[in-house]
C-alpha cells in the first residue's frame, strides 16, 4: 500500500514539472499571423509572438518587458492599434489570465 501511495506521489510530481517546463518553454512561440482582408481593409503578414498572460499581467506590463518601457510610451497608440490588428474584437485594457494573446514583433 506505501509503495502504490509513494509511486502515485512521484507520479504526479513528474507530471507537475514537465507541466511547468512545457510552459516555460512554449510561452513566447514566434509565429506569423496572416489576414489577407478584414472589414475591407488590406492587410500584410505581420510577425507576431503568443504569450500567455499570467495573473497580475496587464496589456502594458506585457507590452513594457517585450519592446521596453521608454519604447512603449512614445509609441503607445501605436502598439495598442498593432495588438487590435492582431486580436481582433480583443479589448487590450480587459485581458484574461491564462489565455493566448498575439503581440507584434517590432524590428
């Protein structure tokens, strides 16, 4: 009975640290968003990267670790419209924790 008790423990402690790993690891995955049209306006393929927000993540916090705080609040407008563009019918200043958002890639 100790043995099955110890085997489960262990079983779930392997599966609690792959769990963490695959998250650390898969969280910034660089992909390319692609829409060719939408309400009528053309756009281009844009490089994107997909983040996981975490609980006390906010749109700006996320945007201030990707392209820097300074880069952020000169070019704000901006970085809001890019992430509408990618999220459609996203609300940037109401995020969920734990849910995918794609950010654009600045160069």
């Amino acid at each position: 009975m100790s043995f099955l008790k110890n085997l489960c423990l262990y079983t779930c402690i392997i599966l609690l640290i792959l769990s963490l790993y695959n998250d650390l690891t898969k969280s910034f995955v660089h992909q390319t968003h692609t829409n060719t049209e939408e309400n009528g306006v053309q756009m281009n393929e844009t490089n994107v990267v997909q983040i996981k927000l975490s609980a006390g993540d906010t749109f700006i916090s996320v945007a201030e670790r990707l392209y820097g705080k300074e880069f952020v609040w000169k070019n704000v407008d901006k970085v809001i419209k890019d992430f509408a563009d990618v999220n459609p019918n996203i609300d940037p200043f109401h995020l969920d924790y734990n849910t995918y958002y794609y950010f654009p890639v600045y160069k």
